[in-house]
C-alpha cells in the first residue's frame, strides 16, 4: 500500500492504494493531460461507492477493460 496526500477541490486529503493502482491512475492522468488530482477529483464527484479508495479502484479497472483509452 502507498499511501499519498493530495488536495482535491479544495480539501486535503489521503488515498492509501497499491502500487499498481497508483501506476493506472498515472496513466489516465497521461491519456486525458490532466493533473493527477484531477483525475481522483472526477472520480470523486462521480462516484456511487461510499469509499473514495474503492471508486477509484473500480475508475481505474472500468479504464483497463475499456481499452485503456
């Protein structure tokens, strides 16, 4: 587990995942050009589970089984 603190709309926060899930957050990141807050920004305001950790877990394997793109 790594876990990271970052600021997200305004509020600072931390997001314990593993490395791998942090590697497929970098490569939205990189396909979409945008900061990597604000990819966990989207997901955040998107998101129907009630742990940020799992929406972002389900964000980056829906990315992967989309193609990635």
């Amino acid at each position: 587990m790594q876990k990271r603190s970052l600021t997200i709309a305004g509020h600072r926060t931390s997001l314990a995942l593993e490395p791998e899930f942090w590697a497929g957050l970098e490569a939205i990141a990189a396909a979409r050009d945008l900061p990597l807050a604000a990819v966990i920004r989207d997901i955040d305001e998107g998101r129907d589970e009630p742990n940020l950790s799992s929406a972002v877990r389900v964000a980056v394997l829906r990315w992967y089984q989309a193609g990635g793109s």
